[in-house]
C-alpha cells in the first residue's frame, strides 16, 4: 500500500466521509463487518450508504440507490468504500457487480476483505471490468472498524476486548467485595457501546455469584434502537462446577454457554460456530489473568477511578509473574477523560 502522502487530498477526504458512514453499522451488522461507502461524479458527492444488518444490501447497493433516488447518473462516477466488495452470492448479490452494471469508472477501496470468498476476487473482477481501482486510503482507520471480522477471517479467532475498572492503586473492589461504584456513571456509560459492538462477552463462575450481573446492552445513547442491537451471546466460564443454569438472572434474559474447557478452545468455538468475531471480557482478576497470562487478549480497556482503594482491595489481575522477564506488556494507544475517570486503551505488542 502507499505511504499516506501518495494518496491525492480529495481521495482521503471522501474515504473518510464513507468511514463514518461505515460507523453507523457498527452496533447492528454482526456478524457481517461495517462497511460505507460515497459516490462522487465531478466533485460532487452524489450518494452515500452504510451496510445495516446482515441480510440487507451492502454499503455500495445502498449508496448507488440514493444517486439514483436523487436523480443522478452514475456512469463514470468513482465509488469510495472502506471494504473491498464482495464477488461472490451470499445473502445479496455480488457489490462488484452492482459496480460494474452502474457505470462506475473508479472504485478506491480502503481494505481488503480477507474472507476466502472474496479475498482479492472483488478486485479482480472490476479490473477485468476495467474499472480503476485504487486500495489502501485510510485502511488503518478503515480495519479498526472491523477488528474482529478481520482477525477471525485472517486467524480464527475472536478479537478479544478486556474491560476493567479500578481505582489508581489498580484495586477493582473491596476485600469485602464490595465494587458498587467505583467509576462514575459516564464510564458505566461507555462499557455499553463496548457490549453494543460485541458479539459475545465472557464472564467467570465468580463475579456470577458475587454480583448476579445482567451484562445487558440498554443504553438510550447509542443512536440506535435497542431492538436493532443482536444480542451478545453469553459465555460463563465455570470449571470448577459452581454455576448452575437457571439460578442466576443471567439465564433468564440469555442463551448462556457456560464452558468447563480450555479458553483457547473456546475462542475458537465462538468463531466456528457462533460467528462470534468481536468478544468483551467481563470478569473477576482471576478469569482476566488467566486470559492475558494466555496471551488471548488482543486490547485491555481501563477505566481508572481518582481513588486508592488500599493494599487489602482485591487487585485487577490475578496472574503470576515471577520475574520482569516474565512480564506481560501492552502498548498505550489512547488515553481519554470519561466523567470523572480516565479510559486508557492499551493493545499487545503484537497487533
């Protein structure tokens, strides 16, 4: 791909015009990926569109549609889309196709799309259509929409989240237990766009008898109805046989899995099976420390208090670490003031 200074101003502009039409989907499309996407013809934008849910027509079907409801020409228009369209017959028909049938001469596409059925086929196909194509504008912003989609196509593998809140001292509850709260409500806030855009949130056996936690998605401030958000699957990792179904809320308002295998196993469960590509975890020190001391967590997600809990407050992370050799590193990506408390987003070395 080319460097960001060998992208002309006007093509970074409009892609990142499709980008945030891309966002509109990102609560709604699973297990589908968010993609936008903008027609433009002689310097004017002339349709835009986003993919809303799976099933229904992709981002460039929609954005051709509003031209074409607007009353314009397609023909010779170039089309922006954050995601290389698809060339094979799913659930819709072939976005390359719709491409090539309206004329377009220019398609600048910012990723592509690593699933095996397209995988460079959409490409292909418009180029044999000769159409110009361009790849690679805003592409690192573009991916981070889709983190998960394109993990599990590349690796089979869920993009795993792990969120904690804890005060300064690193202390995410009493000795007692007792957590209610520590962060303000604007973080409470925040952790719902986290669970929106998740396809399935973890938890452990623990923090299922000390809190009987809901884990629902049910803010009012997504910009998006709360029917129209599927449900994140559950899963409640239960190796010692503590939890039984039906006891706790959560299987009443949940089709809960509850495991008693290895996490490895599990993650790759969730992709093969439940075409679960974006997974949140949610649980105690002793289940988040078994995760990252396995190296399955792609992105921890703090939420600092402005509070020291003391030393006898249980801690974030239960994971033994005998020397600094041993210890688990991540790289601080963002830091952002929430409410009261400080969201800081940290991702492993190695993606």
């Amino acid at each position: 791909m080319n460097p960001l200074n060998h992208w002309h101003n006007s093509d970074i502009y409009y892609m990142q015009l499709a980008i945030s039409e891309a966002k509109k989907g990102i609560y709604t499309t699973r297990p589908n990926p968010a993609v936008g996407s903008v027609i433009v013809k002689d310097g004017q934008i002339i349709g835009t569109g986003f993919h809303p849910k799976a099933g229904q027509p992709h981002a460039e079907v929609f954005a051709l549609r509003h031209a074409k409801l607007a009353g314009f020409d397609t023909q010779g228009a170039c089309a922006y889309v954050t995601l290389e369209p698809c060339s094979h017959t799913g659930r819709t028909p072939p976005c390359a196709d719709a491409l090539i049938n309206s004329g377009i001469r220019r398609v600048v596409v910012a990723s592509l799309d690593p699933n095996p059925k397209v995988a460079g086929n959409g490409i292909k196909k418009l180029k044999a259509a000769g159409i110009e194509v361009v790849v690679g504008v805003c592409a690192d912003e573009a991916m981070a929409l889709n983190a998960g989609f394109l993990k599990a196509m590349a690796t089979a593998m869920p993009y795993v989240r792990l969120k904690m809140a804890g005060s300064i001292d690193g202390r995410t509850a009493m000795a007692s237990g007792e957590s209610k709260w520590i962060t303000g409500n604007e973080a409470r806030e925040d952790v719902q766009k986290l669970r929106a855009m998740s396809a399935a949130i973890i938890t452990g056996s623990g923090t299922i008898l000390a809190d009987d936690p809901l884990l629902t998605v049910r803010s009012q401030q997504l910009g998006v109805a709360i029917e129209q958000i599927p449900a994140p699957k559950i899963v409640v990792v239960d190796r010692r046989g503590r939890i039984q179904k039906g006891a706790h809320q959560i299987f009443d308002h949940h089709d809960v899995l509850l495991w008693r295998e290895d996490l490895t196993t599990l993650l790759k469960q969730l992709v093969s099976v439940h075409q679960c590509y974006d997974v949140m975890l949610e649980a105690g020190a002793s289940l988040s420390g078994a995760f990252i001391a396995s190296g399955l967590v792609d992105e921890l997600i703090v939420y600092q208090a402005p509070c020291i809990l003391g030393h006898t407050a249980r801690s974030m992370f239960a994971c033994e670490v005998q020397t600094l050799a041993h210890q688990h590193r991540f790289h601080l990506t963002s830091v952002d003031k929430i409410g009261r408390d400080l969201r800081m987003i940290y991702k492993t070395l190695n993606t």
